[in-house]
C-alpha cells in the first residue's frame, strides 16, 4: 500500500565531538503510518528524533512536511506545524492534578475548567481515561503516560513520536495503547515509534527503517520478519538467545523474613510482611506494575533502607541494619533502576561513578588514598568487557546513552563478583544485543555461584532467566513458585495481588 508522503527526510546528518551521531540518513513516513525507528544503543534514534521535534539542529541535509521545508528552530514551533512526542522519561509534576499537568505541557492552554472538560472528551474517545483532577503523584506508570498522549492528543498533532512508550506498562496496557495508536492511525494521523520490543514492532508498525552507527542499514516490514531477524539486522551479527548451565542450586544465600518498612517519598509504596530465600546459583525473578514497591525492595535489600537486623540475612547472618558499603564488604551487591543520579552520579566520570561503588570491594583504597591506577584499570575493564561505548573512562555519566550507562552501571556491579546481586529493570531502555549480553552476564554469576535477584517489569524477561518468579503488588510479595510451565494467565493472576496463594493455588485458578 502506497502513502502519500507526510515526513521525508534526507540526507540527514549530525555530528558531536568524536562522534558521527547520524550520517546521510534518508527515510519517509506516510500519512497514517505506524513507522519503526530500530537500532542499538547509540545508533543514532534518539539524535534523530530530537532533529525532526526542534531540539537538535542539523548539520547538513533537509526534511519536508507535508510537502513543505522543515527545519524547526525549537519544540514549540514543531508543534505549531503538527508534530508532537512523548518522551521515554516522563515530564510530570506529582504535587500538580492531570489538568494542571497538561496546561503546563501546552502553549497556549484555555481556561482551566474548559480544559478539564476536553482531557475527559479526548481521553475517553481514545480509550485511555483520565480523571483531571486526580493528583499526578497517586497514579499508575501507565496512567502518567496517559497524561502525556492526552497532552499530545489535545494539540491535534499529525505526527506523534513515541520513544519505549511501552516500558513501564502491564501487558493489558500494552492492548490498549496500541488500540489507541491503531485509531489514530486510521484516523490519517502518523506514528514514529522507537521500541526494543520487537514482538510490539511486529504486532503494530507497517515499515521499519533500521540504524546502525548512525547509518540507514535497511528497511523491513516487521509483520513479514521475525523478531530475530529485525535485532540482526540491527546489531549486523547472529544473536544467541541466553544459557545457563544446568547445575542444582546450593544453600540458602540470600533470606528476607518480615520484611516491613515505610516508603521514604511521599508517593512511593511501603514493604508490607515480604519474605522469601534465594539460593546459590538461583535466580529470582519478581515481577510487578510499576510502583508497586520494587524501589523500595531494592533499598530495602541494598542498605539504603534500614531495617531491623534479622529481616535481611547473607548465609544466616543479619546485615538488615548495615548500609550499603558494610552490605558490600558482605558480598551484596545491588543495581537501582534510576541510572542517573541514583546508579551514576550525572557529572562525575566513569572511572569516579566505578571508584563510588567499587571501592569496598575491590580494594581501591588504602588508609583514606584513593588506589587511582587501580580505579582506572577496574574503569576500563569495565567498559570492555560490557562493550560499553564511550570516548574513555574520563567521560561524564550523563553523556552516555541510557543503553550504554546501563551496561556500565551493571558491569560495575556484577565485575566485582558478589555473592548476592539485586538489580532493579537490569535491560529497561536497552537494544536486544544488549540485553541479551546483561541477561547473560547475570546468568554467568548465577553459575558461579551467586544469589540473584532480578525485579522487572518485564515479564518475558524473567521468563528467559528465573528459576522462580514472585509478584509484587501494592508492597506485597506473593509466595515465590517455579517458572518452569507457568503461564501468562498465571502470571497475570499474581500480579492482580493473588497474594498467599501456593503454587497450586496459582495452577487452579489459572485452570479451574
């Protein structure tokens, strides 16, 4: 099926110091398009879709829209002429309502009772209700992310950018978001989606351009490939799904026994009576919406939550009242799903970010000297071994991709060779390659012996490398079972808050 042309680029190219960020990219989108942007890591997507919103100027090359020069200065004038995004990191405010929200995302916003009367039409027309009123702080991942379509949705946009809208969302989201975009779509609006889900990029988009290194490396439509060959094309090598060796798992590592302990933010989740055990060379997985606890349970396990002694224990022994660094020096180690700010400190360096968290472990320093050729040998390999990719070690944090930080901020953990690790979302933002590589990476520590702990929103993940698999759901664990034969409609059930329930019970009710 032929379109006619809304977004034509070509010949798009940017470059940053050291690094060609987008080179002769060439590429159309059609009215009512549901368009992929594929590519790893630092392929060039995000620079890209910052050129087309008015964020990054480009250094050659032109685009047209709807048949006419396009070069906008600034977001704002983007808007002005149809095209609208909705970021991967959320813009809200939690101590402001939907509507105020909104109002501040708009140019020109009307009167406030007026527009809480248009977020109520547009939300529910499209399938995605809001309450305008309701605090931004009290809702759901997916529903802030309603917010943010709504906001776009109001301004009657033609072309709609969407980077990983799916990552904080549960599969029956998942459903109606896509219907959504499905009905807007129809309705001739064009959609430019950046995902790492390619089973999503198959089930909704027509076409799919894919970047490597900053060049247009091919094109596919996704419902004629498999999800194989679309993260192939986009790493430009085989991949291979992970493996674990086959080994029986030994003693109790890593035990939690009534564990309760009040959220530190105002919005967040408290821990409500969570237990379960871990095993050397076990796998746990734990799943759940977003805040549902899963922040709170990785401070709670890494030392930044305190606790009473005997909740949290490391082969029998109570470390629930040390903080991280005595954790550490104990053999846990732990990787927060916030990566800047919370996992890397922005404006500090790779080598400084590899100094705060190694130090203990790795012995780089001495007497209150700070060992900086050892630093600096951990630093590097770090980056190395997790390909992570960088001028050097002496580049800040927030210069990274997100993909790439990750790899950092999870090599850093797993390279120092814990006894017990916990991550929080170890593959959230990052391109099937990647996370393929982290996946195993926890899967090799897992075989040398450790206890893992993997939260993630991300269920087929947990299915790929968990020995078992438990459910958050508003600060409550539901009893851990096997992953081995467990079904979506199993898992389904827990996280609705089956909570108690044995794993037979889980079977039977998945089976009446």
């Amino acid at each position: 099926m032929t379109r006619e042309p809304l977004l034509s680029i070509e010949g798009i190219s940017k470059s940053y110091p050291g690094v060609k960020a987008n080179d002769d990219v060439s590429f159309k989108i059609g009215v009512g398009e549901v368009h992929a942007l594929l590519g790893e890591n630092g392929a060039g997507k995000s620079t890209l879709v910052k050129m087309i919103y008015g964020l990054v100027k480009p250094d050659g090359g032109r685009m047209t829209f709807r048949r006419e020069n396009y070069a906008p200065s600034e977001p704002r004038e983007a808007r002005s002429l149809g095209v609208a995004m909705v970021f991967q990191h959320f813009s809200l405010f939690d101590a402001l309502n939907v509507a105020e929200n909104v109002a501040l995302g708009m140019d020109n916003p009307p009167p406030m009772r007026e527009l809480a009367g248009r977020i109520r039409e547009v939300s529910e027309s499209y399938g995605l209700p809001l309450d305008p009123s309701r605090l931004v702080g009290d809702l759901s991942a997916g529903e802030r992310q309603r917010v943010e379509i709504v906001r776009c949705l109001l301004q009657d946009p033609k072309l709609l950018i969407m980077d990983e809208p799916t990552s904080v969302l549960t599969p029956q989201e998942v459903n109606i978001l896509f219907e959504t975009l499905r009905k807007l779509a129809a309705e001739g609006t064009s959609i430019l989606y950046i995902s790492h889900k390619l089973e999503e990029i198959k089930a909704l988009c027509d076409e799919a351009t894919i970047l490597r290194r900053g060049k247009v490396v091919g094109t596919c439509t996704p419902r004629d490939v498999s999800a194989r060959e679309m993260a192939e094309m986009m790493v430009g090598a085989t991949l291979n799904a992970p493996e674990r060796a086959a080994a029986e798992p030994g003693p109790v590592a890593l035990k939690v026994t009534d564990l309760s302990v009040a959220s530190p933010s105002a919005f967040g989740t408290s821990l409500k009576d969570v237990g379960f055990e871990v095993r050397q060379g076990e796998v746990l997985g734990i799943g759940g919406v977003a805040g549902n606890g899963q922040d709170e349970l990785l401070l709670a396990l890494s030392g930044e939550l305190r606790t009473a002694s005997d909740t949290v224990q490391i082969h029998g022994r109570g470390i629930g009242h040390l903080g991280p660094n005595e954790r550490r020096r104990d053999g846990v180690c732990a990787a927060p799903e916030e990566r800047l700010g919370h996992a890397a400190a922005p404006d500090m360096s790779l080598m400084e970010n590899a100094l705060l968290s190694a130090a203990v472990r790795k012995h780089l320093t001495t007497r209150g000297f700070i060992d900086w050729a050892g630093t600096r040998s951990y630093a590097e390999d770090v980056v190395k071994t997790f390909d992570v990719r960088t001028p050097g070690i002496g580049t800040a944090a927030r210069a990274l991709s997100g993909g790439n930080l990750q790899k950092f901020v999870l090599g850093r953990e797993i390279m120092q060779e814990p006894e017990v690790i916990v991550v929080n979302q170890p593959t959230w933002g990052v391109d099937a390659a990647a996370a393929a590589f982290i996946r195993q990476a926890l899967l090799n520590r897992a075989g040398a012996g450790a206890a893992v702990v993997v939260i993630s929103q991300d269920i087929d993940e947990i299915m790929e490398i968990a020995d078992r698999f438990a459910a958050l759901n508003e600060g409550r664990l539901s009893e851990p079972v096997s992953t081995q034969g467990l079904t979506i409609d199993q898992i389904g059930l827990m996280l609705g808050g089956a909570h108690g329930m044995h794993e037979a019970e889980v079977l039977h009710h998945a089976h009446p």
